[in-house]
C-alpha cells in the first residue's frame, strides 16, 4: 500500500519476514517502522525508490528496541498488547476524579475508544489531545478556580521578557496542565507512567 504498485515480495522479503517473525517483533511495530520510513522518505524531498522490506530492517530494529526499553521490568508482549488494559486503568481513574460527571464520562470513553488504535504513539498522540480538550472543558465548567489557576501558572512561569515566547507558551501550558491535575485529582493521560 505504501509503495502504490502491486505488492511482490522477494525471496530476501520473506527471509526478513520470517526473522522478525522468529524474534516476536509484534506487526504493528512493523508496520509503524515502515511507515515512518515511508514518511520520512515523502518528506524528504528525495522521494527514493523503496522496492523491498530490507529498506526497513533497520527502522523495524530501531522502534522494537524503543518499546522493549520503555517496557523493562514490565509484564511480558509488546506495549501494543498492553494498551488496552492500561488505557481501561486510566479511563476508571478519570471516572473518579473530582471533576463533573459529564466530562468524566466523555473523556473516559474516548480513552477506552483507544484501544482500537495500532501504534503506542497514535495512542499517545491521541492522549494528549484528549487532555488538552479535558482541561478546557474544566476550566470552562469552574471560571473563578479557573482565573486562579490562571494567575498561579503565571506566577511559576515569571517574567515574560526573560523567555522567547515559544518557551514562555509550552511552558505556561505545561504548568496549567499539572495545576488542574493536582487540583482535581486527575490522572497524567499517558501509557508511560
């Protein structure tokens, strides 16, 4: 599919595909590795010729690596395995928190729906939209905790002329994001805890 032309495997293709098969290495990092190759090579201006899989060894060994290091001393299976029930973890945390019901209920789902998704960092990605709409959607419910949360981060982030204002916005939101946390019991909307 990646490559747009009818799909003809080498002899080399199905040796590289038994290998990873071998090593355990989970389809779905295979297939985020090849899309970040693909990607990367769309991007590129260069636009090469990818014609086999050993075009994407290295970066299928480079993301199996990435996710067995973020998992050590975790339950065995890849993290894909793994999302559903800590996604159901994270989805009943919300559901206790000291926040409106409604909200509650909203993002929950939307964090259980993740569960379909094939790549940890489609997950993550999608995780952190979902807390950004989440802290919104709060603030608007609580408008005076809201202003005083507002002042509290401007007072951690300082003055505003000693820091570009690139730096002085992801830091801002940063800050804001950890004082409603704490404030209302709320969970980091992450995998990686």
């Amino acid at each position: 599919m990646r490559r747009r032309t009818p799909f003809i495997l080498s002899a080399k293709d199905w040796a590289l595909m038994r290998k990873w098969r071998d090593e355990e290495i989970p389809l779905s990092v295979v297939i985020e590795a090849i899309d970040q190759v693909f990607e990367k090579n769309e991007t590129s201006g260069r636009r090469k010729v990818i014609s086999s899989l050993s075009y994407c060894r290295h970066a299928v060994k480079e993301v199996w690596e990435e996710r067995k290091e973020l998992y050590v001393g975790q339950e065995a299976g890849s993290p894909e395995e793994q999302a559903g029930p800590m996604l159901e973890a994270l989805a009943l945390s919300l559901e206790q928190a000291e926040i409106p019901r409604d909200v509650a209920a909203e993002i929950a789902a939307s964090v259980r729906a993740l569960a379909t998704e094939k790549t940890v960092p489609r997950i993550e990605e999608q995780l952190i939209e979902l807390e950004h709409t989440m802290i919104t959607r709060i603030l608007d419910v609580f408008p005076a905790q809201a202003e005083e949360i507002r002042q509290e981060v401007a007072r951690a982030v300082g003055d505003p002329a000693k820091i570009d204002e690139k730096t002085r916005a992801r830091t801002a939101e940063a800050n804001l994001r950890r004082v409603v946390r704490d404030r209302f019991g709320l969970p980091r909307l992450t995998l990686f805890r």
